[in-house]
C-alpha cells in the first residue's frame, strides 16, 4: 500500500518517543535513489512500504547494516501524518500540514525504490515489483498498511461527488467532512463504523464529537439529531474509556445504534442504508444531512493468499517478537499484521522497539527476548480543546503512560495530539 496507510491514531508513548530522539535536520536532498526501479536486485534488509513502519525500520536497519544495503519499495510521492485527518475534517487544521513528499522522510542512504510489490516468495527470498523486477532480500520487513474498501458499500466512492457526505480516511474526501459539516443545517448527521477491522477504532467517533461542539459554537445543535451507527456491539474495547465515553454521549444528546452496519448509501436522495447484524437481512433507510463514512478495510490485494498471510490476509507474526511464524528471516509491523491490538501509529511506535531488538539477535543467530506487550493508544478527541488519552495492551486492560486518571477530558491531552505529536513524529519517529 502506499504512504497514504499511515496509521490513524497519533499519540505516541512518550517512553517511546523520547528515548533515542534522534533529531537529524530534516532534509529532501538525500542520498537515496530516485530512480523509478531498484539499483540493486540484492539488498541485506528489503522494507515492503513507506508508511509510518517503513520508514522508521528502514531508518533503524540502516544503523546496522549501513547505508546502500537498505531499499524501501513505495509507490507514493507523498508520505501523509493521517492522524491529523480528524482535526482536518473538523476544520482545526488544515490538509497540508499532514503531508510531506516521500523523498523528505527517507533516511539517507535508504534507497527508494519507487514501485509496487505484485507478489512476495518468502521461500525463495525475493519478492516481485512492477514490470517483472524481481528483488532479492537477507530479510524482509512488511510494512504495507491497510486498504480501504469504500466500493464494498453500494453508491460508493461516486457517491463522494455529491454534497452533505465526507470520510477523514481518505486524502480526497477528508475536506468534504469539514465542507458538509460547515453546511448543515437541520436534520440527521450519521457517524458510521464497518464491520471489519479499522484503523484506530476511536476515530470515526472523534469527527462527531468535534461535529457537536462546532453546531453548538454556531447556534446549530438543537437542529442536530446526531446518531453514531456502529458495527459493534460497545462503544470502546476498553471498558474505563468506554464508559468516559458513554457519559459524554448521555450528556450531549448523541444516539448510538449497535450492530448497525452500513451497506449503502443513495447520495442523490441524502438516505444511508443500514443491516441489522443481529437480523441479517433487516435494513433500515435513515434519511442525513450530513454523512461521515467510515470504510470497510482490510489487507492490501498483494497479501491475499500469499505465503506470508493467515488465511485471511493479514502477514502472520509472533504476536511478541513480530517474526514471522514460518519464514524466520520475514518480519512483520503496523497495519498489515494479524496482531491482536488496535492499528494505530502508538502501536508502530512501540512494535519497532521490540523488531528492533527481535531482528538484532535473529542476525546474530540468537532467539529473540523482547517482548511487544500489545502496547496502543487513541487520544480520544472530544471537543476542539479537549481529549481522553487512551492507552492499552493486548489484554484491553489501561497501560497508561501519566500519573493522572487518563479517562478524564484533558486540554493538556489535546495539545499533544494537535501539536506535540505531529513535530515528534516527523522528527523523532521516522528518524
């Protein structure tokens, strides 16, 4: 997948961050190649995407095995901070703060390889781009996010051309929230969440409760009947931020539908269709004013059936070391795996500490001892100066990183988010 699978979640643990900072002067004049195939058909660390994990394995590959033996395969001129898209679509920021050509965020001496991968043959060590170009590798890293599936909803993506519909997801709809939010004027205003794995499960609610708060600021909320129509069967996999968050519900009025899943969308009539889960089959036409699609995701197409992935697509890692189950010299992170923990940029965060460590003693010829917790994090936005910071592991239980009761609304929590986050990550993460 391209870099616009930068993960969707951004606060990043500060353990984390602040440990090897690293802050090299930014430069868009590196020395990785340009070209738009590989120079080398042999590289020691071959890197599967540019996002968030690319980026950040290739730069920590490229302190052990040196420059030149390091190549990223991506497609994508410009590499996005997508956790911004949610302060985007509320019109708190604007678009091009997210985004920064590819060529700025590669490390020196990292070639780039500008291409697609078409298919991977862990057994024998290569994998094939466009073209018929076939690359060899010592070790693999697959960090190639995850796909977007808006076809999978009937009316949709040609349903984005019309007015009052938006989706912080995507680099070409993100804007068209903030326009259908600025344009409401009396009716529904529908928040949806699919029916498959997502990208940080908190922010397709973040969109509306910055909705809320931007009609109650313009005298516009009692017009307002907002309705978050979920998939799921709770509000939050975390109980202690669940329930924050169902207070917060109650106290502004907002009605939520469980296993409510979207499954169409008529734009030319604002009507948005919806299958009871629990009653396969049942459908429900709910008329909008304003409609904020979150889209079914999955694994990217090159993944389907492929060695490496379970049977569902997703790459099958050592859900503590991230090694691969069955090729020992494939690694995996971020988006693309089957790890049982929430997609969010805090999660590649933490998993690149422990495939740091993990890939060190496989090179030489040692087990691998550091264990990924299943550390993540959504900073939960619920107002435009207010946000609950939600940290976790595998086992859904709080693994917060302040002495204070992160379930609480905090103005502090928000000033991270908005503008702590993006300058560590640009300077500190992909470094």
């Amino acid at each position: 997948m391209s870099a616009i699978g930068v993960v969707s979640c951004s606060c990043l643990h500060p353990g984390v961050w602040l440990l090897k900072p690293r802050m090299q002067k930014m430069s868009s004049l590196g020395l990785h190649t340009a070209a738009r195939c590989a120079a080398k058909d042999y590289y020691e660390v071959l890197v599967l995407g540019g996002g968030t994990g690319g980026i950040a394995m290739s730069a920590r590959m490229k302190r052990k095995v040196g420059a030149g033996n390091v190549a990223v395969v991506e497609p994508s001129q410009t590499h996005y901070y997508q956790p911004l898209w949610t302060l985007v679509g509320g019109g708190a920021k604007q678009l091009a703060t997210s985004a920064r050509p590819t060529g700025s965020v590669m490390p020196k001496g990292v070639e780039w390889i500008k291409s697609r991968v078409t298919a991977l043959d862990p057994d024998k060590n290569c994998v094939w781009l466009e073209n018929d170009i076939k690359i060899s590798y010592k070790y693999l890293i697959i960090a190639l996010g995850i796909s977007l599936h808006y076809e999978k909803i009937k009316g949709l993506p040609e349903g984005f051309h019309h007015p009052k519909i938006g989706s912080n997801y995507s680099v070409h709809t993100v804007e068209k929230t903030w326009k259908a939010l600025q344009d409401f004027k009396e009716g529904n205003a529908i928040f949806t969440f699919p029916n498959t794995p997502v990208k940080c499960a908190g922010a397709p609610q973040k969109i509306m409760y910055l909705s809320e708060a931007y009609w109650r600021k313009t005298g516009k909320r009692s017009k307002a009947n907002i309705m978050f129509n979920t998939s799921l069967g709770v509000i939050f996999g975390v109980k202690k931020y669940a329930d924050a968050l169902l207070e917060i519900i109650k106290e502004r009025n907002i009605a939520v539908n469980y296993k409510c899943n979207l499954i169409e969308v008529r734009a030319d009539k604002q009507e948005a269709v919806f299958e009871n889960l629990d009653k396969p089959g049942v459908t429900e036409v709910h008329q909008y004013e304003m409609l904020h699609v979150t889209p079914p995701m999955g694994p990217p197409a090159v993944l389907l059936n492929s060695p490496v992935s379970d049977e569902i697509g997703w790459v099958d890692v050592d859900k503590e070391t991230l090694q691969h189950k069955k090729y020992p010299n494939v690694f995996g992170i971020g988006d693309c795996t089957n790890l049982p923990t929430s997609k969010t940029a805090a999660a590649v965060a933490a998993q690149s500490g422990v495939l740091d460590k993990t890939i060190s003693l496989v090179m030489k010829n040692q087990l691998p001892t550091k264990k990924y917790d299943g550390y993540t994090s959504c900073p939960l936005v619920t107002g435009y100066n207010k946000v609950i910071l939600a940290e976790f592991d595998y086992n859904a239980q709080p693994l917060e990183t302040f002495p204070i009761d992160q379930s609480k609304e905090r103005v502090t929590m928000y000033h991270m988010k908005a503008d702590m986050m993006p300058f560590l990550y640009w300077n500190a993460l992909l470094k």
